[in-house]
C-alpha cells in the first residue's frame, strides 16, 4: 500500500468536476459524486483509509468523460489529464477502477483508442499492485448509479444494458468485485450497504 498519496484539494476536485460537466454533461457527473459518498464512508471506518483522500479520488474517478462520449478511452483520458495536473496517484485510479481483473478486455465497455495506447494501459496492470485504494474503487464504481446507491447487481446490470459487452470476464469480474467487497466488510467490521442511505429505494424504485 502506497505509504502517503498526494492528491489536489476536494475544492480543486470540484473544480475539475464542474469544468468536466461543462464539456460534457451526462449522468457520469452524478455517479461520480455517489461513488466519492460511498468511498468516504467506507474510508471512514478502516483503519488504513482516509474518507477526505477517498473523497477526492471518487470524484476524479470518471474525469476522463470530460473528453466527450467515449467508451472505456475513458479510464486513458482521466489518467492523462490528471497526470499533466501533477497528480499521478488520482490518475492512477482513473486507470485501475475498472479492471478488479487486471486485463484491459476485462471493461465494461468497447475500447476506442489506438493499439499502443490499449498495450499501454496493459503495461500499466501489469506494473501495478493494487493496493486498498484500487480495491475501493473497483467496489465503489460498482456501488453507485447516478440516482444514488444501489445494490451491485443493479449496477451491473445497468452497465450491461448500456453496452451490450457482456464476454468472457464478465463473470469472473464480478466475482472478484463480490471478494473485495466482503475483504472490506471484514475489515470494517459491517455490510457496506448499511453506510449507503438509499440503497434500497434506489436499487427497487420504492
């Protein structure tokens, strides 16, 4: 686990968040405020996680969707960004949010970038060792729609109705979100869907 992490201030990641939805306004905006909700009350329960660094990092998660309509070219978009602001730790969960697997077919939507640039990201996974940050946010994404909480599967299910990409990792993915999810409930000692108000209205539309 990375020992001290550097991060812009949660002002300046609203900032960047309210400029990203002038580019490109869009439910992504809304999903990122309830994955940094959702990453600040688990933080706030574990021992080795801060909720105001856990905060700003779900709020940046997604920033890459400032670019436009795009699919998984997201994750490489936010990395650069964040990258070129001086803040290569946020942009590193730009990069690891999606891939509980650490294989680039393991996304959820359709790659629209460049061959080197798919190897890079590739390169990258295979580089890193994720840490409980990582893990939060692969639990998080999966947490979190842009009307509130909701259950996994209700998240999963969405995602896939959006982009058809349902193939060969989609299952062992969400095993492996189901394993980080339980790790975390371990450790803070609770089910993380009793930190999330709402979970329930919002995942059965009642």
């Amino acid at each position: 686990m990375r020992v001290k992490i550097t991060l812009p201030s949660l002002q300046q990641a609203k900032a960047y968040l309210e400029a990203g939805e002038r580019r490109n306004p869009g439910g992504w905006v809304a999903h990122s405020v309830h994955v940094a909700e959702a990453a600040a009350a688990i933080a706030a329960r574990h021992p080795r996680l801060d909720p105001q660094a856990a905060r700003v990092l779900g709020l940046l998660h997604d920033i890459g969707r400032r670019e436009g309509l795009t699919g998984m070219r997201h994750v490489l978009d936010g990395y650069r960004f964040l990258l070129r602001e001086g803040f290569p730790d946020a942009a590193r969960i730009c990069l690891t949010h999606s891939f509980p697997i650490p294989d680039v077919y393991a996304g959820s939507s359709e790659w629209d970038c460049t061959p080197e640039e798919l190897h890079f990201v590739q390169d990258y996974l295979d580089r890193t060792t994720f840490d409980e940050y990582d893990r939060l946010f692969q639990l998080c994404d999966s947490l979190a729609l842009p009307t509130g909480f909701c259950l996994l599967e209700k998240r999963w299910v969405d995602v896939l109705i959006r982009y058809e990409n349902f193939n060969r990792f989609t299952i062992p993915k969400w095993k492996a979100i189901f394993r980080i999810k339980s790790d975390f409930e371990n450790t803070i000692g609770c089910s993380v869907y009793q930190l999330l108000p709402g979970v329930v209205e919002n995942t059965f539309g009642f």
